[in-house]
C-alpha cells in the first residue's frame, strides 16, 4: 500500500517537471525564433513575385504564400514541447523581423505573430502537449493560418466581399497546415536525426532512444 501510494504520487510531479522550461529550452526556442525572423525578412521580399502572378487569377489566392511566416511557432514548439513554445518562437521572429524593418511596420509584425502563434499554441494545448504527431503539427499549421487569416481580414482586407474571403482564407489555411505544419514536422525529424535534439524528447523519440 505504501510503495503504490508513493509511486501514484510521484507522477504528477514528473509530468508538472516536464512541461517546465530549462535554460537550453529557452536558448534553443531563441535560436528557432530568430533563424525564422531571418526567413521571415527573405520572404518579406521573396512573396512579392508569385503574389503579383496569383492575384488576377482570383482574388483571395495569394493567402497560399503565408505558409512561411507561420513556420517558427510550429517548429517551435514541435521542438521544445513546452507550454508558450509556439507563442515564444512566432513572436520572437516577429521581433526580428520589425526591427529590421518590413513594409507593414513594426507594432501590426508584432501583433501578428501573437495572433498567429496562439493559434498554433492552442492547437498543442487541445492534446495537452503530448501528442506531436504529423496530423497534430498540420492541425497547428492550420490553426495558425486559421488565426493569421481572420486577423488580415479585419485588418488587410476590411470590408472584403464573400468571394475574396472564403477563397483566401481556405488558401491560408491549406498554406498553413503544408507549409508550417507539414514541413515543420519534416523539419523538426531532420534535425532530430542529426543527433542536435538529444537533449529533447523530440530528439530523443525520433532516434529511438525514448
């Protein structure tokens, strides 16, 4: 009875331990942020191109290109598995990117990748940060386009007809859950399988050793 009680006791203790950050998550969750602030300035100039060919295809088709700017909080938190993961990661590669400067200015960067990353977070929250799965980390990409896309359209494209917002805001989201989603996951077992993730039990799970 006595060595039950105490063993039943224990494991909460272990998963509350688990969900708390230590220095390296911090310093790795830092790393991912501003490496995606860096993508974020590339693609800040890069989406330019293919935006100007999908536009007069049909309005609302350029929301395929936001993918990208969703990445850092999927990887993120794929990575770190912690609560705040996603948050931390977006919007540290917002402040990147506004302080290197953007042509949509510093505070709506900022805001947006607070939107953007709660709707990633959100999504882990919904499995109690247990499941980092592909379908979960596709569900976050999607969740964080599904965020990113409501709040363009209040501020981007306010008074926007019917035709250009349900066609850009099912871009957005199949943009979000391939871009970020699916190509975080496949980014995040990459660099697992390099062994630099050994210390996570993201790491550790994809090389086998959990």
């Amino acid at each position: 009875m006595h060595t039950s009680t105490s063993t039943s006791a224990a494991a909460p203790v272990r998963t509350r331990g688990s969900l708390r950050w230590r220095v390296v998550d911090i310093v790795v969750a830092s790393v991912i942020g501003v490496a995606s602030g860096l993508i974020f300035l590339l693609w800040n100039i890069g989406y330019l191109g293919p935006k100007a060919l999908l536009e007069p295809l049909l309005p609302g088709m350029q929301g395929l290109l936001d993918g990208p700017w969703l990445l850092a909080g999927v990887l993120g938190a794929l990575i770190i598995r912690k609560p705040g993961a996603a948050v931390y990661t977006e919007v540290l590669a917002a402040v990147v990117s506004a302080l290197i400067g953007n042509q949509w200015g510093g505070f709506l960067t900022l805001e947006a990748g607070l939107v953007q990353g709660l709707g990633a977070e959100l999504i882990f929250l919904l499995f109690f940060y247990r499941r980092f799965t592909l379908p979960v980390a596709i569900l976050a990409g999607a969740g964080a386009a599904l965020f990113g896309g409501v709040n363009n359209l209040l501020l981007w494209f306010a008074g926007a007809d019917t035709l250009f917002t349900v066609v850009y805001m099912l871009c957005t989201v199949v943009s979000g859950a391939v871009l970020a989603g699916a190509l975080g996951w496949l980014l995040a077992r990459g660099l697992a399988a390099t062994g630099a993730l050994d210390r996570f039990a993201s790491g550790r799970e994809a090389r086998g050793r959990v």
